[in-house]
C-alpha cells in the first residue's frame, strides 16, 4: 500500500495538455540560450563578411574626416562638439544595416523553437527569485552543473577553433601591413567577416547538444504525479457521482415530458407486457407518425396506466411494437418500413373512434398486420394476435 502511494506521488506522468497550456500562459516553455546566441552572431558574422569591405571603407573615410583639423576647429572649442555628433551620426549611419539586422535576428531567434510568446506573468516581481537560501539552492543544483559543464565546454570549443583559424590566417594578417592603407582596411574587413564566421560556426555542435536537452529538461519539469493527473480529470470532466446524478435528473426531467405527452397520443402498441410504444399522428403538421413515448417493463406499464386514465386505445401488436421501440427514438418518425403496419392500426384507430361518438359498424382490426423479419429482433413469423415475448 505504501509502495502505491509513493508511486502515484512520484512524477512520471507526462504533462497533460492543460498544464502545458498553462505553462505557456505563465511564460514557462522550452528555451535554447544558446540557440539564440548562435543565430545572432550568425546573422551579425554574415554581415560583417558581406558588409565588412563597404563597412571598413565609409568607417575609414569617417576617420579620416576625424582626424582632419580645419583652423576654425583649432581656435574655436565650441565648433567641436557639434563635429563630434556629426562624425558619430555618419557612423551610426553606416552601422544601422548591421545593427538592424541583429535586432530581428534578437526578436525573431527564441520563437524557432516554442513560438511567439508574451506573458505578463513571466515579468512580474517575484520575491521568491531574490529568497537567499533559493538561490544557493539554484546554485548548488543539478541544473547549475550542467549549465557550468555546458560553459566550459563552450569555451573549449569555440578557443580552441578561433585558436586554429587565428593560426591558419598568421599569413593573411601579417601581409596586412606591408598593403596600402585602403586596401588593408579592405582586406581586414573581409579577413574579420570571415573569421568570424568560422568560429561562430564552430557553436553549431554546442546549439545541437543544447537544443535536445531544453526540450527534455521543459518537459521533465512539467512531469506530474498520477494523483495530479487523477485531480485533474476529476476537474475538467466534473466529479462521477456528480454528474451520476445530473444524468439521473435529465433522465427523471425527460421520463416527466414524456408522460405529458401521452394523453395527446392517438394510439399505444403493446406486446402486451414488455414494450410499450405511444405514437401520435397529425396530417397537417406531421409527414409520418412520431413516438412521444416508450418504454419497457415497469416503465411500459405506466405507459399504459397513463394511456387507461386518459382513454388511448391500447393495442396489443407485439411485433409491432418490439420493432418501433427498437428502431425508433422518442420524437422520431416510424420507420419507412412500418408505414403500411402502423397506417393499418392508425386507420382502426380512428374507425374506433368515429364509431364511438357517432355508431355504426363496429371496426375490426386485421389480424394479419405484416412486419419485416429484419424489424423485429426476434425474427418470428406470427401474427400480431398470438405473439408472446
């Protein structure tokens, strides 16, 4: 006993689609840092290398506008300033292609991996976040060692690649300084975009390493307990015993329309003791006769009682009526197939009827009334007069 209450208080189970919902809503989904960070300087090392050669020249020509001295500059302090904010505008200027670049590769990274999101509930103030012995919990966990491993890790790899591309480019770098001045910034420029490139690439193995781990590490959080999986059902789909009862209720509430409707019947059909069957036909509003009632045993003896009280001929026809109750719901129409059986008993009916406000020929009923084998569940041959269920 005490093994099946560890274990349903154990988290196993995996989220259920509402807590994933709910997570969401409070901010909390799969989030690779390093999967940004390697798209951002992607993008922002592409950039360099296919902007570095115009990039290098207009920051040159920005430089040499800067250090360049006119005589008013020389005598006047108060010319300076405004030289300085327009050398710093011409290099914002050049610069705002790249940083424009970075800024949608920033807004638009986190979402490859859960998606747009934005949640209130992920920036409100937290006094738990600033709990010192949380932290040092935080700091000591399994989490912060695998963040520390990942670190390390990280640096290994992207030193020891920007140490081999470094080494690889001695030459390039050296050959730098024997170029002329405006073919050297080129040369650098493009030198930089591509070394930069190579080693930002080099992050590529630690994004599909981490990735992986962010999906699994979300959803190990997000595990539940089977007794929270248990909780939660009982709260979405409502308590059994509950809803037991509201199902007793619309029944009894439904059984209660039904008896009102069976002193408008025109006619019950019997078998004569297990199924009962009230059916009503108007030629005006009606295209075929429509069941307003049914029922078995007990409940199709009420249907008789209720039909004795309010003078609804009784008709006992006990292929007839096994073969309505069992192919035809309460509002429905009779089945096609029936039409010739019932119209026969809804004739009988209505002669009993005109022969009891105003005489005449007593009616007879036929006692050959025809059912399909296929209607009837039993499948007998017999006539309406001597069958017994």
């Amino acid at each position: 006993m005490a093994g099946g209450q560890e274990s349903d208080l154990e988290k196993t189970e995996p989220a259920t689609p509402k807590k994933l919902e709910k997570a969401r809503e409070d901010g909390q989904v799969a989030r690779s840092p390093e999967l940004t960070t390697f798209i951002v300087l992607l993008i922002s090392a592409g950039g360099v290398w296919f902007m570095g050669s115009g990039l290098m020249g207009q920051m040159s020509a920005i430089m040499k506008k800067g250090l360049q001295m006119e005589r008013e500059l020389a005598f006047d302090s108060q010319l300076m300033i405004p030289r300085l904010g327009q050398l710093a505008s011409d290099a914002l200027l050049a610069l705002l292609p790249l940083f424009g670049i970075l800024v949608v590769a920033a807004l638009f990274a986190p979402m490859m991996l859960s998606g747009w999101l934005f949640s209130s509930k992920a920036i409100q103030p937290d006094f738990k976040r600033i709990n010192p012995m949380s932290g040092l919990g935080r700091m000591f966990s399994k989490k912060s060692v695998i963040e520390l491993v990942k670190a390390v890790a990280k640096a290994l790899v992207i030193g020891g690649v920007g140490a081999l591309v470094i080494w690889n480019f001695r030459d390039a770098v050296l050959s730098l300084a024997s170029q002329s001045v405006d073919l050297g910034i080129t040369h650098m420029g493009n030198l930089l975009g591509l070394t930069f490139f190579i080693i930002v690439g080099s992050m590529l193995l630690i994004v599909l390493i981490d990735v992986p781990f962010q999906i699994w590490d979300h959803a190990e959080n997000l595990k539940m307990t089977k007794e929270e999986v248990r909780k939660e059902m009982k709260e979405s789909e409502g308590d059994p015993h509950v809803k037991a009862r509201i199902r007793s209720l619309q029944r009894e509430a439904s059984r209660k329309r039904m008896m009102a409707e069976i002193p408008k019947a025109d006619v019950i059909i019997t078998n004569p003791t297990h199924y009962a069957v009230a059916l009503r036909y108007q030629d005006s509003a009606m295209s075929a006769p429509k069941v307003v009632a049914k029922g078995s045993h007990l409940l199709a003896a009420r249907i008789r009682e209720l039909g004795q009280e309010h003078r609804v001929p009784i008709l006992e026809s006990p292929r007839l009526a096994r073969a309505i109750y069992h192919h035809a719901e309460i509002g429905d129409e009779i089945p096609e197939t029936l039409y010739t059986a019932v119209a026969e008993v809804l004739a009988y009916v209505f002669q009993l009827r005109r022969y009891r406000e105003y005489g005449g020929a007593a009616p007879q009923l036929s006692q050959q009334v025809l059912i399909p084998d296929e209607m009837d569940p039993l499948g007998q041959k017999a006539t309406s007069g001597d069958e017994q269920d």
